[in-house]
C-alpha cells in the first residue's frame, strides 16, 4: 500500500487511464516514455525532485511548425502562448480554486506540448494529476509549474521577441 504503482502503457486513452486507477495504480505514463515526464511522475509520487533534463525548449518543433505554416503564424500563435503561459503562472497558487486550476493544468499540457516546451508540459500534467487525484500537498508541484512557466517564456521570448508595445501592456 505504500509503494506507488505507475502504468507505463501504449493506450492513453481515459477508459485505460480510468481502467488503470480502477486496478489500483497510482499513476499513468504514456509511451513513448519521456525521461523527464516519468522522473516528473516518480516526484509526484514518492516526493523526491526530479533534477532538471534536457532543454526548456524542443525548438525542433517550432521549426517544422514554421515550415508548415510560415514563420509569422507561428510567431502570432507563440504571442497567444505567451499570453497563456503569463495567466497560467500567474494564476498559480495553493489557494486558487482547484477546480479552475485542473481545467487550466489541463490547457498547459496540450499548449505547452505542442510547441516543444516538454518541462512545462510535464509540470503541469503533474500538478493536474495531483489535482484530479485531490492531493492536499500539492503546493511543491504550483512552485514547480510556476518556475517552468518562467523558464518557458524566457526560451519563447528569445525564439520570438514580444513586440515593444506588446511587452509594456502584459
């Protein structure tokens, strides 16, 4: 009862997902299995820190979003991820509303991922796991996600600078 039990599995679907916690384990890593996302998952659960791997940035995938969809697209959607990851840091806190904060986790996952920040990804499907699994402790996991959203808009902002006017209104 005292030794968590993670999935590691193929099938991230939520009935898996569901299935797994129903058979008693404590947790779900998708495949392919991330370093990072399973050391994060490890420091959910047994409460030793994860040290820091790899780059804050994957710029390989903002390099073949920009071949597919040309350089100022992308540059509009990372001002929009910009804006998203200063709410979502912003908003982090052991007294927000857990609810809210779930759903808003939830977002950071899917945003983050997509634009190759894996570190503020895995912090946040972190802290929405614990949040979805009602852990009280999870005041480590907001102070991780928050410094992650720093690290994330330090590399956004030197793969796409913040245009002058757009820096003094955020």
């Amino acid at each position: 009862r005292t030794i968590p039990i993670v999935a590691l599995s193929a099938n991230a679907m939520d009935t898996e997902i569901a299935r797994c916690r129903a058979a008693g384990m404590n947790a779900h890593v998708a495949k392919p299995i991330h370093q990072a996302t399973l050391l994060r998952t490890l420091e959910e659960w047994i409460g030793v820190a994860a040290p820091a791997t790899g780059p804050v940035l994957d710029d390989s995938k903002f390099v073949e979003l920009e071949r597919l969809l040309g350089h100022e697209r992308v540059k509009e959607f990372a001002d929009e991820l910009r804006d998203r990851l200063q709410r979502f840091a912003a908003g982090l806190s052991g007294t927000a509303d857990r609810a809210k904060l779930e759903i808003e986790a939830h977002d950071m996952v899917s945003a983050a991922g997509n634009f190759g920040f894996d570190e503020m990804m895995g912090r946040a499907r972190a802290l929405m796991t614990s949040l979805r699994n009602g852990l009280d402790d999870i005041d480590a996991l907001i102070a991780a996600a928050r410094d992650a959203a720093t690290r994330a808009l330090t590399a956004l902002e030197e793969r796409y600078p913040a245009a002058a006017g757009a820096r003094a209104t955020r």
